[in-house]
C-alpha cells in the first residue's frame, strides 16, 4: 500500500484547514477506494462523505482507476458565474 | 476564433464583442455576470471567486467547443475572472456569435447553464455584518462559518 | 428604468450596458443584430433600414413592457438603428438586467423574437452586383427588384 | 361616401410609387371594408390582396371599426433586427 496526496479547495480546505490531504491507496484502486479509504483518515472527519472527485483535470466516476502520477482533487459545490 | 480563460483583472465586455465579431456574424449574444447587492437577503460587500484553476480552464474549454459542436460552429469567447471582486464587478463575461440569432442565444445560454454546473470555480461572499460564506448553490441556504483567510 | 428607441447614429453597446445595470442585477444579457457581409449567399455591402416611426417606437415599447411582466420585472433597454448601415454596424441592441439570469436570458430573447414579428421597420439590402431588395422575411427567396430610392 | 388616405411603406411604397393612397370609406366602415374598397383603386393593383393593416400605430383585425381622423397604414411584412 502507497499513499496519494489529494488537493482539497474553498469550503473543503477550509474544513480540514489544510489545501492537500494525504489518502492511503493500492495499486489498481479506483475512486471509490479513494473515497473510502478517505474516510479511515482523521483529517477528512470534517468531509462530506461522497464528494466529487477530479483526477487529471476532469470529474470522475467511481468506477475511475487510478494511476501513479495522476493529480486527484475533491470538487466542492461549484458556484461561479 | 473561440477561447476561454480565466482572469485576474477586470472584464471588459466591449473588447471582447470585438474580438468575436465578424463580418459573415449577423448576431451577437452576451452574458454577464456581475456581484450585486445582496444575496437571500443578505446584504453583501463583495466576493473572493478562487478556482482549480487548470481543471477550471480545461472545463471551460471543453463547454466552449461542445457550444460550437451543438450550436452550428457558433464562435464563443469566455472570461471568468478570479480574485477580490466589489460589488457591480464583472465576474463572468459570455460573448457568442454566428451567422443567425438562434445559434448566438444558444450558444450563451449552455455555457453559462454548463459553466455553473461543472467548471471548478467557488466563491466566498462577504457579508455587510464582517461574517463570510462559501456560496453553495446545492443548498438553499448556506450555513455562516468562519472566514477561510 | 426601461427604454426603447429608434435612433440616427450608431449603437453604444457598452453604454447601453452602463445605463441599465445596478447594484441589485447580477445578471445582464445583450444581443446586437449586425449588418452581415451576406444574405442566402448573395454578397451583401451595406443595409437601408426604414421605419413606420411613431408606430414601431409605440410597438417597441409595448414588447418591452410585456417583457417586464413576464420575467419578473426584468429591466430592458432598446435601441434600433435607422438609416443607411455599413457592413458591420449594429443594427439593434437589446440589453436587460435582472437579480437572475434567466429573467436576463429570456427578456432579451422575448424582445428580439417579438421585435422581428411585430415592429415596422424594413431593410433593403444592397448587393454587391449593384442591385437592390427589400427582405421579405415571410418568402424563402425574395424578388429582386430594381431600387427604391 | 368620403375617403381616407392610406399610408404606405417600404416595398409597398415602391410597388405603388407613393408614399400614400387614398381610398374610398363609408362611415362605419371596418378594416375589412377598407380591403375590400382597396382593391377597387387602380394604383392599388400591385400591392397584395390582404397586407396587414395598423390603425393609430397597431395592427387591427378586419373588425375594426375605423373612425374619422384615424391613422391608417398597410404594413408589408416586417424585417427589424
């Protein structure tokens, strides 16, 4: 098991009080590992449960694998415009 | 012809118009956003709009060609910018153009429709009583909580 | 707050956008018809617009003030051009404010549909071949008929 | 029988060659008569057999009634924008 660090913005890094946050992963985990193993950490207490999870740039679904080197970010409600 | 980007200084609607518009472009369509005076009542200062912002350009950048592809090559310039804003500041500025009037309208309205939907932009208000907020448009009111410095 | 006019001299955009924003709109929409470099594929070089005056100033701002009604009190201003228009130039402006954007979006969009079905003012176009037509938009193709001058 | 003085504009001020017509009208008159009474005036031969026709600065249906000093016109199809 390696670990991967997640970018967290606005109302999220608020509520962690830090702008990453660094998640246990294994090789050929998908988002929803991500997410889960997101809650066994501390820091995320704070988190909502199933947030929107960015990796390279783009929104992506669960089922998403995951690769060395990919940049992973948790999406807050979006509210531009 | 299209673009998309974010800013850090002021929006300038007419430079953009002029940009987009051209000889064989008998339309033009525009949007703006802009911060205004209260929000559910609440009277508001001013908003810090914050961004992810290489995900937030290629989002942009994706809504500004699926416009294109949906609405007959229609041509598309948007400017979200980031920053401090006071309020009557633009935050969002939208310019379409094409050849006939239904593609310009259209074009406008999917990307401000597809811009509050999916880009990475967040904002901060600041409230006339010193308090701040993190808008979030998925609840109908938001809870006050303390400023993120 | 609303207004709506023919007028003689060019279209200002930007000042139309001034004169109609405040403090309480978050959202301004604008759509400028232009006179374009063709029409059904024939090369076109400028446009006469005329107008039956007092009845299309009556028109205009009955439709702006049903646009009122309708989108929630929506602010619009408009203006069209009337007289001799280079390749181009702005032929009407339509600009409206509102706290939201879809009262902005649909009050703009309300007013140009209507403003093409109900208000009389006429182009005749002038081709590159030196001939000239009035555009009937109620035929496919018109008949080119020799000038009116 | 008086008449009434009708004005014209843009292609139907071409196909007439003036900018007004004057055309028979009884009183108590409505629009519809105004048509039909048009299409006795041999200037009127070359405009359509049913233009729209704006009373004091709106359209009116063939039913209404036209009244002493009104303001007539026919108007050809519109091209604003």
């Amino acid at each position: 098991m390696s670990v991967v660090i997640v970018q967290l913005f606005a109302s999220y890094a608020e509520l962690v009080g830090r702008t990453t946050i660094t998640v246990p992963l294994t090789d050929g985990d998908r988002v929803s590992d991500l997410l889960r193993n997101l809650r066994s950490v501390p820091l995320a207490s704070a988190l909502p449960e199933s947030p929107r999870v960015a990796v390279n740039h783009a929104f992506a679904a669960g089922s998403t694998r995951l690769h060395p080197g990919d940049e992973i970010a948790l999406i807050p409600p979006v509210a531009g415009g | 012809m299209s673009r998309s980007a974010l800013v850090d200084r002021p929006i300038d609607p007419a430079a953009l118009i002029d940009e987009i518009s051209s000889p064989g472009c008998g339309a033009v369509s525009l949007f703006l956003g802009t911060v205004r005076d209260t929000n559910e009542g609440e009277p508001v200062t001013g908003i810090d709009y914050t961004a992810y912002r290489a995900m937030a350009e290629a989002e942009l950048a994706k809504i500004v060609d699926e416009a294109m592809r949906r609405f007959g090559g229609v041509a598309v310039v948007v400017e979200h910018r980031i920053g401090t804003l006071a309020l009557g500041e633009i935050s969002v500025a939208i310019v379409a153009a094409h050849a006939h009037r239904a593609a310009a309208l259209d074009g406008v309205r999917y990307v401000i429709e597809e811009l509050k939907r999916r880009v990475p932009i967040w904002k901060l208000e600041h409230y006339a009583d010193g308090t701040r907020a993190w808008v979030d448009p998925t609840t109908a009111h938001r809870p006050r909580v303390s400023a993120y410095q």
